[in-house]
C-alpha cells in the first residue's frame, strides 16, 4: 500500500459483532464504493472473507480482513485504532483460485471458482466411486469414498485439514488431493499435485451413487464429470499485519499440538 491516507471500503457479515464494527469505523474512517476504494477491509471469519474475496476479486483491489467472526485464520486481529497506518505497513500475499468445470449427469456446463478448495461429496447413504485423472493420465480407476478435494495452499488449513490433508506453505506451488473418508484403495491417503496440473474426476454408477461438486460455496449437485485446474489469469491481493503474516501461520498450523 502507498503511504497516503487510504480509501476504505468496509465489507462487514450480517451478525451483531460484524455490523457492530462497521457502524464503529465507518463513523471512524468513512465508507467508499467498492469500484472508487484503494482497500476493502472484510469483517467477520474466513466464511465472509470468502465472500469478499469471491465478491470484490474482479476490481483487483486489496483485501485486508479484520476478525469479527470465529476462526479467523486468513484474517487479522480487530483493532479500531491506526487502521490507515496498518493498512499501509501490511505486507500481500497474491492467491489465484482453482477454476472448477462441473458437468451435470442432465448436459449442464457450470463453472465456478474456488479460494479454498473443490470438493465432491455423496449425496445419498451409498459410498461415491469416483475415478481420478491429472493431466489425462488415470491414477485411480475407482476410489471408493465419501468424497475427494483439491485445495489450494490457502486453503489446505480449512476441510483439507479436517479430512487429514497436509498443510501446504504458500510457496510450494503444490495442490492438496486429498480423500474423505476412503474405503478403497485403503492405504491411499492422497497426493501433493504441481500447481500446473489439471484434475478430473469422473463419477462412476452416477444414478446408484449421486454426487455433488461444491467450489468453496457454489454447489452443483448430481455431477458427471468435474475439471479443477488453477487459474493464473485470476488473482487477488491479500493483506496482513507484519506481526500476523499468512505464511508464517500456516507454518504454526504444522506444529500444533
């Protein structure tokens, strides 16, 4: 950021806490359009610095989030005071998301972005199979399973890690694909994919065994076929204090006990 006083656009969530400090610092600093601001500051957790993200990445303004919310792990500390200055001392982090190309067992074609991760989950009681390419090559004709993901370094702290994914450090240049809950082949837990490369998975016995594609919050039910790759074309800017930066946190994350 430039060392001149910043225009602010606040993003706040809907809950007390989030709307509580949007009244208190936009009485504070003001309130700017999106498309006129220099910064959109998030209030809320990582849902609604998802949503800001998802919301605001086309105007290529920075996104600095403040903790307003539960977890918080891709935010910073709320404070009121000094926000210009912190605004200015925060050092970027440059994501770019995963585009998902989901094809409906009906014909449909939908695509959408993803900052976290794609994941496809069963849609009935029955276990999904689910066959895995990466760059046209078949590495699992058939894995039975809960569900499969792909995340992003970003998002390798979020569902990645809660169905026993690795944490990835953002300057690996590697994607998480990681199985929920498999049943066979047993012994695989997953695989660190280059950055580069292009995953698709393809349901198998569709009608029997439904299955649903979700790119962070977009969902698309009773999937054939989804392609995940990164896309290099997008990007989005995110801000943290010196004190607070993302790598070193998800370093952390690696040590917890």
């Amino acid at each position: 950021m430039s060392q001149t006083t910043p225009h602010i656009h606040f993003h706040a969530a809907g809950t007390e806490e989030a709307q509580e400090a949007l009244d208190f610092l936009t009485n504070l600093y003001g309130q700017e359009p999106p498309e006129k601001a220099d910064v959109i500051v998030a209030l809320g957790g990582d849902g609604t610095m998802l949503e800001a993200l998802h919301r605001h990445h086309p105007l290529n303004k920075p996104i600095y989030g403040m903790n307003r919310g539960s977890v918080g792990f891709l935010l910073n500390p709320y404070r009121t005071e000094h926000l210009p200055e912190r605004l200015n001392a925060a050092q970027s982090v440059r994501l770019h998301p995963l585009r998902m190309l989901a094809r409906t067992e009906d014909g449909q074609e939908i695509e959408a972005l993803a900052f976290n991760e794609v994941s496809l989950l069963r849609q009935s009681k029955n276990a999904a199979k689910i066959g895995v390419e990466v760059d046209d090559v078949e590495r699992l004709p058939e894995l039975v399973c809960d569900g499969i993901l792909l995340a992003s370094p970003a998002g390798s702290t979020a569902y990645n890690l809660s169905a026993h994914g690795p944490v990835i450090p953002l300057s690996a240049n590697v994607l998480a694909l990681t199985p929920i809950s498999p049943f066979r082949p047993r012994r695989w837990r997953g695989a660190l994919l280059h950055d580069e490369a292009r995953v698709r998975f393809t349901v198998l016995n569709p009608e029997k065994r439904p299955v649903s594609a979700t790119a962070d919050s977009t969902e698309v039910r009773n999937v054939a076929t989804v392609d995940i790759w990164q896309s290099r074309a997008i990007g989005v800017t995110l801000l943290f204090d010196p004190d607070h930066n993302l790598e070193e946190r998800i370093l952390k994350e690696q040590f917890l006990p």
